[in-house]
C-alpha cells in the first residue's frame, strides 16, 4: 500500500500543482512504473489488492491535499491574469 501511494502521489502531483519539473518527473515515473499499476487487479488470490487500491487512492488524495498554494490567485481564489 505505502508503495502504491508513493506511485499515485507521483503520477499525478505535477498535475495538481501545475509545475513543469513535477508533470516531467510524474511522466517518467509513469513510463518506468507504469506497469505495477496492473497490481491494483484482483489477480492471484491471497495478494491483498485492496491495500494496492487504497494506497494508489490514498496516494493520489494526498497529491491533492498537500497540493501549494499558486501565487497567481486572487483574494477570492480565482486565478487573476
């Protein structure tokens, strides 16, 4: 699960913040991982793939809660130009 919610916080944190340097190192952690995402499938039985599941949604939750704040917005949070 820790594992999982590492991969989910990476794949989508430079989407969420919207910073060059983070969507390039979400994008290449898609390309060279992107397969242990098939680990979130009930394949084998006994393996646990709820705990992949929830650590790929807990993951991507944190991306989101962790997310910095953008200095281009205005005092009502709407994006100024």
């Amino acid at each position: 699960g820790v594992v999982f919610g590492l991969l989910g916080y990476l794949l989508v944190r430079g989407f969420v913040d919207r910073r060059p340097w983070d969507i390039l190192i979400g994008v290449g952690v898609a390309v060279v991982y992107g397969s242990l995402l098939w680990g979130v499938l009930p394949t084998q039985s006994g393996v646990s793939w709820q705990g992949h599941l929830f650590g790929l949604i807990g993951g991507v939750a944190a991306a989101f809660l962790f997310r910095r704040p953008s200095s281009r917005r205005g005092p009502d949070n709407l994006v100024t130009v």
